[in-house]
C-alpha cells in the first residue's frame, strides 16, 4: 500500500464511500505484509515508496535478465511504479514476459511502466548537456526525473568551449528549481551553470572522452573542485542519481 | 544594493517615505556601479548577493593576510555579509584592523561579521558528524548554514560502527529538510542516513583517517558509490559548500 | 598420505586390524614420496592438507585446460580433495575427461570432487552480501567453506541503505562463528555488520559497481577503513581466500 | 556494568551473598543507564564490552587533548579498561590529570589502564616483524593483545630476504593460535608465514619505506595479492585493528 | 659571445669601425670555447641563447645556494641575461655575494640580471589567471616572459563561477597573440578562453585547492581534457614553462 | 558566410563587381543566420571559422553514425571544410549518403571535405613520430594539419634509443617553423627535439605500450616534465588537437 | 656486416685466404651502407649488433603484419638473427611469406629466425618463475637468452607460499651467474630468491592476478620494494627485456 | 669470520705458518657462531658477506639513533666494512660514541668504516646524472660503489635537453662495464645512454621534480617504459640499491 492508495483509502473513508470497519482491516493488512519479499537472491522492498517517495529502483547490472524479471514482476504486482536502469534488452526480454506493459527506451537503457503512486514535483527540472556523446546518461537522468513526478526540460550540445550557446539560454536556465548538468572530458560546464543562476547543481560527470579523461575520472575531479560552490556531484554516468537528488528537492 | 536594500526602498517608496525621483536616483547610482571592484590582484563580486542570494564568500586559503584584509574591507564597506572561510589566525588578525566587528571561530576556523541582507530557509537543516574527529569540517558547515540563514541542528559522533546511536535518534533525522553528512574513513555514514529519510543528503567526505584512507580518498569513494541514491557528494573537507548547497535547498 | 589416511591407519593398528610392520612399510612408503610433483609447469603440493588442513587449490586463472586436468588428475590420484577456482567451462570439459566424478558449479565458477580427507569446523560460518550482484562472490566462498567441512549459512540482499532487512536478521547473525561479508559499490556492510557482532569479520569487496568504484577499489578501501575495529579484509572479488581464512578460524 | 560484573553479581547471589532484590534493582539500574554518554563531541559507548567483548578503544587521532581526557575520565568511571591509540604525549599529559593511574607506552604511543573485565584468550598469539623499523606498529598490536587479555610472543626483524633468520624459528610460528604479521616495504612476509603455518595470518601493511613503496601502498598491495590463502589484511600501519581482529578469534 | 653580439661585431665590421682581421681573430676565439663550462657539479651551457633564443636558466629547486651563485657567477660572466627561478631567499643572498646587480622577485621567486642580449616579441602576451591564490605562479610566467623580450598584459581573477568578470575583458583577450592562463582547482579557464580567441592558449594548471585537487591533478587533467582545441598544457604550477613557450611562439 | 567569402565579397565590391547596396544585403542576411543550427542532440557552430579560423570539427567518438551524417551534412551545406576525427568506418558509410564528395583516410579515421576556405599558414610544420607504433596518432596530426593549410613534412621511427636516427634528421628539424612530436613508451622524444631546435614543440603522448605504460600516462608525465622548457602537451592520443594548435601559431 | 662475418674477414686475411685489397673493398662498401634503412614507416638498424652485441629486435605490438613482414625481411637480409616479440599468429603468416625459414613460438609469442652472429655467454642463466600463469612470460625471456647465445635453465612454480619448492633447488640457483625471477601476484620471489644468492636478479613482474594486483603493479611496486638488495627490475610482462639484460650481464 | 679470513686463514695453513689442528678449532668455533645476533630490534645477519660477498648494509630510514648505533657497533666488532645508508647527522653522533673510526659522508648521507674484506670488482663503473639536483642519489650510488671494491667514474649535469653535453663524453661511457644512471623529471637519459653502449645500464629514478612527477613517479615509469632493452630499474632515490647491483656485475 502506498502513499497515494494510503490517500485515497481516507478519502474514500472522509467522503462516507468506505466504513471504517473495512477500512481498518485493510490497513492492518497491509501492515501485516513483510515490509520486503525475499527472493532467496533479492529482497524487494516494499515499503520504500512510503519511506523514501518512490518504489524501490532495480539496478540492472550485474543481474540476469531472470532476476531483473523476477524482481520486476514482484514490484508490479504491488501495484508499484517500475524502473530498472541499465538494462540490456535481453532483460527487457525477461520483463515483458512477466510484466507485459513495460516499456524499453534504448538510448538510457530504462525498463519502465507508470503506475499512479507518484507525487508532482513542484517546479521545472532542467537538464543541461555538455556534448551530443553525454545523451545516454542525460536521458537517463531525465527519464527517470519525469517517471518521478517532475515537468523536465533538456538543454543539450552547450559546452565551455562555444560559451554563447549556452549564455543565448540564460531564460531557461533561470526557469529551473533544480538543475542536472551532464558533462564528460574537463567537466567544467557545472561550474558555469552554477555561475549563473541560484538554484542547486547537481553535476554528473560522464566517463565520455579518451586518453587522459581516465572514462571520466577528469570530469569527476573537475566537478568536485568546481570554484562554484553550488555544485554538488553524483558518481560517474549516474544519471539515475541525480535524477532521484533533483525530484527529492523538487518534491520538498 | 542587495536584495534587502532593494526591498527596504521599495517599501518606503510604497509608504510615501521616500519620494519616486530620490529612489530613482538611488537606483540608477547603484546600477552604475561596477557590478565587481577590481582590487589588481582579486575581482570582489557585489552583485552575487542578487545573482545568487548570498553575498561572495572569501575562500582564506593561498591568499595572504592583506589580500583577505583588503577583500574583507571591501565587502563589508557595500553592506554584505561577511565570511571568509579557511582563515589563519593572521588573516583574521589582518581583518580586525580593516572590520573591527568581525569575529573569528577558531574549530571551523571562520571569519565572519553578519549583516541584514540574508532571507531565512524554509526548514530545519542538519548536519551529522560520524566521528568527534570530523567537528572541524561539520562546524565549518554548522555555521555557515547558520550565516546563510537556515534554523541547524547538529547531531555528532555516531558512526555506523555502533548503529545504536544513530537509531536512537531517528526522529531528529526525519525533524530535517535537508541534511548534511560529514564522514572520514570509510565514509559509509551517508548511505545509512539516505536509507532512513526521504530528504536529499549532502555528503562531505573528510581526511579524517590514516593509511589507505589517503587523505579522505576512500571517504569520497564511498560516498560516490552510495548504494543509497538521495546522496551527492562535494570535495573532501568541504564543509562550506555542504552548507551553501544546502542553504539553496533550504531557501527553494 | 593425507591426515584423515594416517589416522585411519593408527586407529586400525591400535585396533589390531593391521600389523605393525605393515603399517611401518606404508608410513616409510608415504614419507618417501616427494611432497610434491613436478609437473614441468607446475608442482603438485600433496603435503598441503599436512601442512595447512586443506589440500592444494587450483587457482584456473591463466591456466589452460590442459595445465588445469593434469593438475587435477595428479591431485585426486593422491585421494586428495578437488578444488578449482575461477574456472571456465572449457576447463572443467577437460577435467571431466581425466576425473570423471568432478563437478561443476556455474555461478562461482568452481569444479569440485569431494573425497574424505577433511575435518568439521566448530560452528556456523554465515555469508552475508549487500546485493544480487554480489552473489557470484558470495556463492565462490559458501561452496568453498562447504567443500572445507564448515556448516554455511547464507544472507543475502541486505545492502546498508535498507538496515530494516539487516536488523531483522541479527538472530542469524548472532549465531554465528565466523562472518564473511560480501559487498561492492561503497563496501560499508562489513563496518555495520561487525558493529553488531562479537566474532571475527572476514570481508570481501567486489567488483560490482561502475564509475568512481573502479573495478572495486572503492569497496576495498572502504573496507580497510572500517571503523569498526573486527574487520579484516581480502583481495577484491577472492571469495575463496575468505573462505579459506574463515574455516581456518572456525577449526581453532 | 560490564561482563565480569554481570558474573560477579550472579555467582554472589548463587553463593547467597547477594540477596536477588538487590541484585534485581541493581540489574534494572544498570538497564536504565543509557548505552552510551553523550559529552556533545562524542557518545562514549559503555556497553560496548557487552556486544564486542572489549571496552570502547579511543583513536588519539584527530582529537584534541581535552577530548581525549574528558571521554577517557567517561571510559574509566563506568569500570571498563582505557586504551588510547595514536597517542600524543600531550594528550597523555592531559589523561594524567584526569585518570591518575593511566600509563603511557612512548613506542606504540598507547595510553592504558588496565581493569578487571577482560577475558583471557585460549592461546598463544604471534607478532612477527619483518624489520627493526616496523617496530612502532608491532608494539601497537603487541601491546594492545596483551591488554585484551591475550599471551603475546614477538619475532622482531625476520624480513625474507634473510629467510634463515625465520625459518630457525619455526617452532616458535607453529606454537602459535593466530599470527599478526607486520611488514613494510614489498610486504611479501605475510605470504611466506602463511605458506609455513595453518593458522590464520592477520597481515598489517606499514608505511616503512621510501620512493614507490608509496607510504604503505606497495606493502598493502603485496598482502593483499598474497599467494597464501590464509592471509587477511587490515589498514596501512593499524597495529590495533590486527589485535582486536586476533584477539577475537583467539577467544573463540 | 651571444646572438647581439656577433651582430655587433658584424655591422662593425661593415662599418669599417672593426678590422676583418681583428673580427676574424675574435670570431675563432669564441667558437674555441667550449660551449659548455663544467664546474663538476654542473654543465653551463654558453650556446643556449644561440640556439634557443635565450641563454641557460637555472632551475633553483633542489640545488644549494651556492650551486645557485656559483651557476649564475658562470652566467653573468658570459654577458648573459640571468634568470633563476623558484629560488628560495638564502639562494639570493648567495647569488647577490657573486651578481651585486641581481634583483629578487619574492612573489614568483626569482632571481634577475637583464643584459643586452634579448630580442624583442612580435605581439603582445596576456597572462589570465583564475584566482586570487594563483598570483605567484602567474607572476612567474609575466616576469619570465617581460624578460624574454615580451609585452606582457595581465587579467587576474576572472575564474569560471563569475563570467561577467571575463567576458567584460574579451577587447584584451583579443588584442592577445599568445595567451597563458593560469587556474588551479577545476582548471576550466583556459576552455572557456580558448573558445573565445583564435590563437594558442598555453594552460598552466596550479597547486591552488584542496581535497580532490590532489595538489593540481584536478586541473591538469581538466586542462588535458579540454574540448577547446587550441589548448596545450604544461606541468603544474610551470608558469616558467609556460612564458618560454608563449615567447618562442610570440618571437616567430 | 565565411573568412574567404567575405573577402571574395569585398573584393568583388573594389573591383565594382558588385554594387553595394547587394553585397549590404547579403551581409545582412549572413548576420542574421543563427551562428549555430540546433539539430536538438547537437549545436553546429557555423561561426566557428570566423572566430577561430576553422570550422567546426566533429568528434566521432560517442557518436552514432546517424549523429555523425547529420552534423556533417550541416556543416558541408554552408561550404564548411568537413573533419570528422575518430571515425569508425560505419561513420564514414553514413556521411557518404548525405556527403558524396567526402573521404576516409583509414589509418588516422578521418573523414574529410576540402573546401575554400582555409588560409595557408607561414612556414613549414614537422610531425616527428618516435615508433612505427605511432604511425595513427602522427597521421592524424599530420592529415589534420594539411587540411588546416599547412605544409606539413613527416619524420618517423627516430626514437631516442637511436639517437643516430635522428640526429642525421637535424636539417629538417631546423627548417620547420612548429614541430609536433609523438611518442608512446616514456615519451622522450618530445624532450631530446626541443633541445635541438628553437621553435615551439607540442609534444603528443600516444598509448602506445603495455604494462607500466598505463595507456600512455607514462608517456604522458614524461613530456610534462620535460627538462626542456620548449615543450607543451596535448591529451593522450590528441593527434587532432596538436595539429590544431601547431596550425594556429603556424597562422600567427 | 656484423661482428662475426667482420671476424672470418679478418681471420681469413690472416690466414691469406682473402687478399687485402679485396678485404679492404668489403669493410669500405660496408661501411658506405646507411646505419639504416628508411622503409618510411620504420628504420631498420642495420649496426645495431654492432653497437649493442644483438641486431635490432622488433616488437611486434602495434605494428600491422606487412609492416612486421617488411621489417623482418630486411633484418634477414643483412645476414641478422631475427627476433620478432608479441607477435600474432596473423604476423608470422606474414613473415613466412617473406622468410621462409622463421619459426613460431606460440607460448612466449615469438618469431625467430637464428642466423651465425651471436656471441656466447660465459655462465648459466636460470629463469625462475613463481606459477603456472606465468609461463608465457618465462618462456619470452627463456627463448630470447637462449636465442642470445645463453645456456639456459627453467625452474617454474615454485612460489613463495611453498617455500619448500624453492629451497630443495638451491643447488641450481646458486650455479647460475645471472638469474631472472618471473612473478605475479604480490611479486615477492625476486626478494627471497635474491636473499639466497650472491649474483644479480633481473626481477619481471607479471599482469598474472586479478582484483587489487591491478594488472601487475602490485607485483611491480613488491619487486620496486624489495629489500633485497640485489633486485633490479623491468616493466610487467617484459620477459624480452630481462633476457636481454641478462644476457649482456652474461656476455660481460 | 669473512671470506678474506677464511682465506688468510688458509694461506697460512698452507704456508706452515699455522698448524691445522688450531686452524680447525677457528673454523670450528666460526662456525658454532650464530649466523645472526639477535638484538631483540634487530637480528645482525654475520654470514651476509659469504652469501652475498658484502656485509650487511644498514638502512637508516626509521631507525632510532641508538637503533642504528648498536647495530654497527655489531658490524665493525666482527670486522665486517660498516655501510648504514639515510642516516641523519644525529645517528652518526650516537655511532661515532661506539665506531670512533667511522666517517660521515654528508651529501649522500652515508656512514662509513672501511674494513680489509671486500674484493675488488674487474672494470670501471660510471655513475651519471642528469641534473646538478640527482647529486645526492648519484654520490650515494657512486660511493656505495666505491666501498664495495670498485673504480667509479662519475659523469654529471648531463640532462637530454642538452644532447652535446652527453655525447662529448660517449669515450667515457664506452669504456664502462657497467652503468648507472641517475635522473629525476622525464627520466629520459637512461634510454639514451642504453642507445649508445652495449653494456648493462642501472637507472635510478630520482624524486627531484615538482607537479606532475610525483615524487619521482613520472620518472620511474619513463625508465620502466625504456624503448632502450638494456635498462632496469630500482626504487626511486634507491642510490644504494643500484650500487650493490652494478657491483655484483663488476664482480662476476
């Protein structure tokens, strides 16, 4: 049971269309289920929506595609929203036989089906792009920011090195509540987008570029040393990360 | 002419305190000036209050005793707020000759003197030590989320070594609208936290450690791997830009 | 000549079922055996069970086939125990063909033929992972600790940023003599787990995660930072040298 | 009230020396003292005997003296045994003035004070050195096992380059129920011990050395790819974590 | 005898003022040196300026201050411009018993005797530095490159997080021929400035940060990853380097 | 509109080819374009050659072919010179479609459409490579510089432990105007040449090389420390970005 | 001309079977041939036996197969032993068109074609290697000391966790004049073998381990540390190098 | 008893200046001796210089004055040559108290007592350095050198950015038998001289350098990445290390 069947149960109590009697049995039922369901090589966990404000997110490295699948069916038949990250089409393969509905979009590999448990975000969520090579992980972030609730714009290929393509966007930028910057190789874009707004940063440096980017250890360091202190950063490539960061702000 | 001077015209203009032509001509002198003061060696911002809603904060370190002396002068003779962080007792000696009411706090190690110009933040702000070692860098946040305008809680020396201790305190974690996590050695505090909230975490790894701790290496390492996704990271010792990130947060 | 041979053949002389010349000749026989085969590329230990209560491994890593079955074969000849680690399927089709019993376990990726030759350790060994990913390591050392006579007991899927799923277990974790703890990513498990805990903590990072994990050195360094002060740590992914380590404590 | 007191009072009461309503409310009393003492810096752990079998240990490092002394007055008034590590002298200075009885070990840099509730272990424990130069950590774990109640043997400056000066040794290493092992520089004397033994092998890596042993990289790394299999390893130069860890399996 | 003074001799000669035999006699006795003077410790190369453009400079680091004095004695002998960079004070008072005319720079730490010898740049040389705290280092490569023959321009503390501060400055960017720009921390400078002009940017990468800066490895590898393709680096905190560079580049 | 149009047009206007009020009108219209077409995953720059002297050059690295043809369709249609640098051969086969007239030059992947619009630089441009192992990354840098308008000479395998190699090459190293050197292994070369010559060096570590080469950081610290101060450094691999700035001082 | 056809001219003037003038021909005509021959790509060092006592080896990684076949063919056609390391099988099937008589070694990965030029050493050369895995890199430096004119001894898997292995071999160590020690993993063979002998050790570590070995810098930076004394080491997997060096240790 | 008693001792035999049955007591006595004393710090290995034909040399790193004191007091009492290496000017005052004889070389660091038991090696040993900087590593190597019965050449300031200065000398460095050479920075000379002679070549990265050479980093992996094949390598700054290797090759 989660927040917004939580909401509705009273509701529907408030408006005299349920008594309190079933009303009551169905939240101690509820409380009686095992807040997790253990797998033998997973425990999913059901609870995490109302702890943390989103069903628990399956990471799909390092899973087969019979566990992303058997994960996937246990948290969709809680009626929770669904979403695997990093996920090769072979577990899309697995998912659809057993949840149906689930959608695949390839460029940030997210296995996903909307269910209605998800809160609005309060304000636009915009996700800025250093170069074309960052889309995968800029997608990602702004895939998984909209299934959580929040309205997302893209600002992407606006790197330091063609300034006015970024400073021509200035309006947008100062539209956002929260802003994801996406960069790989030197990593400086955060820092410039933090210069000119007063709104939270969160950086994710992309492990794009070659040689000495190190598959983005130079981005990261960049981002860590940025001389604009509004600029905190996520692992490398978690787009996924900074989208859940950026919907908990947007949500507060 | 910060945010608050702005409003405090405006305001008497709107009671009739003060007649259109004198605040227009307040306004256009204050637009006039050099949004920075070029000082040779540094470039003091006057218009980052209004860009981004505190006023430049002076980082102590690499610069000598005079240049902080005459940056300190400088913002404080427009109004602001005052805060250099990093600061020797020398660079605060330098400063009480220029801004005799600046005041020094020796742990955090932070010069400061308060002025009128900063809004208040929506919520409580907390900030979490793991180890009585890490006080440094969490006072360094303490206070500055405090300067910045935001209601802090400080909860200290609860490592997830003796998890009972920081149970025990789970209703203070879920009292904050933001919080910050302050770990050296493992830096495995942060995820713990995230797991119990559903607020964004802002985790400062410290260079509390020894060995293969390399100078808060593993620290930051941990904390950008978090298997718990509400945590984002800053520079290892970076109390301060915990603090700023927070703030914008808390002020959203 | 193995312990469990040599005792074996003092119990039947004490009993009078064999002779004390008889038994004199096979001692002196096992005694001029080399203590290890010469191979050309390899020297087969066959007095390592003597020396360290477990015969030799096999460590398949950067062996061929071929090296991996005739080392394989000699062992067995000796009524020794088979164990090899990190092996491909190609190297257990040729041990198949010279030691037909063997089998083969495709998740840790060992080939394994049990014979009598080793003791019970004293209490339960427990396997604790933080993530599905981490099983393949996790499953290397259970089956290892089982081949080495230990009574293994498994938990899984019990990550830090969920601690419900860890604290509900602490019976099993009580119970235990030795722990064993698996994780990637962060690598903080083992510091709460020993937190919790009065026995010695063997701790294993993994080479699960991406980005700033770098192939693992994230979860050791946090292992090797641990705050809690009953942790040791082994090399990343070395599942078998846990293990090995943790039967050695529970035979004490 | 600790482990030994717990014993003291039942076998009073078993002897009829302690009438049970006394020994009752003193129980509850006990209960009703908070698990941990809160002094703002730190939360001093009092029942951390009871859970791990040892009293808190307090890290010198990173504190200052004050802190040092007034959680070290906390330690000592509730019974338990004090040790602190990494101590400076002046930290001792101030523990003197506050714990009369408290001695200092200049070598390991240890503040102790021993007190009647630690168990003893049930066999020998081994520290060996490779050089004269790892001596300062040896004394720390060496120290530190006989404090936890264990019978300690050292065998100072047997590096492997002289492998004569170990192995005229071996009855000594065979004697033994666990082996710390020390050694800086290429840290290859773990592997060599293990491969003689069948007892568990704690290794500690010590910053001793110079150009790329890299502060204590290069001797970690040598454990860590240790060939033996009977060797785990704990932080560069923690002479105390090598202890505790030894210490508990020589209760077991 | 240098460059200006075999030219010298030359207009001399074609001016009558110098006899061909007397000018041959001169010419044979210089080519007779050796183009080196061995003061066993040290090689002092006499023909560098011949064939660089610039005679030898002497690296202060790591060498005594009478190895200092008795190079630059060598040098000013010769007729030669004295450089001597990163010299410490005492290495000073040394040089000045030996060169009286020497002069002492104490923020880039150099020591100076300017002779006839240099030949004049084509354009101008700007030298941008981030911050505040990176003076020194700048200060080296301006001082270095005024004496190299350059017109040198500065524009200091223009880092990222404040653009208006730079592109304020683009009329000075522009009038540039070779640009250095200094900036520690991210090292995002040079990106950004490079993408505004159209000729070489030298990037010199400072020490300045803290943390993840790892002592300028943040913003070298920033600077080797930059996506401004006009950027070439030299090692940290080489503003020695860096002018050299810019005033080969300027004098083609 | 670019450089050479532009001074086509004014020419053609001096000359009376063209009246005035037409060539207002085409101006006019050329100013109004947008300086970069946004395709939505990628900004091209069209102004790029006014402001730098080249168009814009694609990185085909992390880019799809489909990406790729669009953007070099872009650019050709504005009577762009192509480069298209890291181009896989499916790259190549997708620009065919849209771009019939362009070629790949495999052993460096490039993609390239000569047209108009590049001035010729002043001197002659020498790529020394030290092994045949470096023959792409030379190449790239070599082909690169040729579309760019230099006259480039080519000098390989001349590595320093065959200083005969190139020490019989000292004529063409002193007739170049700007020399690029590419190395692998130690990355010496780079060093021994700028000694040699008095022109700029911009020094290129290749990954060429295995174990303690790390894919070209060994080559890369060795030109950062370069003893010779004539030397500046580009990104591993960069043969592009050498040709690049090489070009520009070529152009000065 | 190399060293031995320069020794049977001079032999056979000696003994008057060649006349002086004809004698006199030949060593001007060999003379008059370049040092080198430039095939564009590659210059192939035609004195090198000559100035090094081997001719010219070619390192096959990187280099295409025509270009390993056009460089072999050259070598040969002086009358020079061939030695092609790292050669794919793809690269012999070149060769052999080119010179017929080459042979492949699949294990050590060598072309090899001896001719009449190599000089004996003077003692026993021993190849030590700690595993099985570290054949192919014993076998690279067995076969090219032997190629070298080396009598060569093999003794394999005789790691330092079986100690026992080693020491019933000291008889063959301490016969050899120069001895290479071949390990992975920790790299502690070179340090105990060393500790055991009086004559050089050419220490190679190997890329053999997995997880913290790091591609073979755990055993680099243990053989780096080794505190014997007597240890020198060469890159990873870089058996080629060590027999060269023992090889010209051996010809001393 | 040493290798030069043991021959005297015989001689004399031999010579009738001894009767053998008190020659055979001294053996027998000699050989009663512990191999090693065992100082309780430290075990002083006396058959050092039959097994390895010098004495044991003391490393003063991280041994206490009287550490270092008691050990040599050992040595010389034997009559075995006293080498302690790193000693501080204050382990020298507390060895002069017990060794009156022995002498402080300052530069290199060294104490000495040169005693009648070291054998002379066969050629000439060189010891170049490339930099006025590496003096002290390259004194420490040549007088470790000269003590352990060599003739050392030295050749200093010789540096790869000014070839000339090395290749005026190429006599001296042909006429070597065996090579060190010393270098900080790039460490490219190494490779350089290795090119130009055919005998083995020691090189000894130094930490002299500032940046990107990391303590020396930078230039131990130019040397392990040597395109050179006649080049091993020791420890950086380990002037020792390589004297003892190029000595036990002079001697064989």
């Amino acid at each position: 049971m989660n927040t917004s069947q939580i909401k509705t149960l009273l509701e529907r109590v408030a408006a005299g269309h349920l008594d309190t009697a079933t009303a009551e049995r169905q939240l101690v039922e509820a409380l009686r289920e095992r807040p997790f369901e253990d797998l033998g090589f997973a425990r999913v966990d059901h609870h995490r929506a109302l702890r943390q404000g989103f069903p628990e997110v399956v990471l799909g490295l390092g899973k087969t595609p019979a566990q992303v699948a058997a994960i996937s069916r246990e948290i969709v038949a809680r009626g929770s929203t669904l979403l695997v990250t990093r996920a090769a089409p072979d577990a899309y393969e697995a998912v659809k036989t057993v949840v149906p509905g689930a959608s695949y979009l390839p460029v940030p590999r997210l296995i996903t089906l909307q269910q209605q448990d998800v809160a609005r975000g309060h304000g636009q969520l915009l996700v800025v792009a250093a170069g074309t090579s960052d889309l995968p992980v800029a997608e990602e972030a702004a895939c998984t920011a909209e299934l959580m609730g929040n309205e997302v714009e893209r600002l992407y290929d606006v790197g330091v090195a063609g300034l006015h393509r970024l400073l021509t966007e200035r309006r947008r930028l100062h539209a956002a509540r929260v802003i994801i910057v996406v960069a790989g190789m030197e990593g400086a874009l955060p820092s410039v987008v933090s210069g000119l707004v007063s709104v939270p940063v969160i950086a994710v440096p992309t492990s794009i570029g070659y040689g000495a980017s190190f598959g983005g250890i130079a981005a990261l360091l960049g981002m860590l040393n940025s001389c604009a202190s509004g600029v905190s950063v996520v692992n490398i490539d978690n787009g996924f990360g900074a989208a859940n960061i950026a919907s908990l702000i947007n949500h507060l």
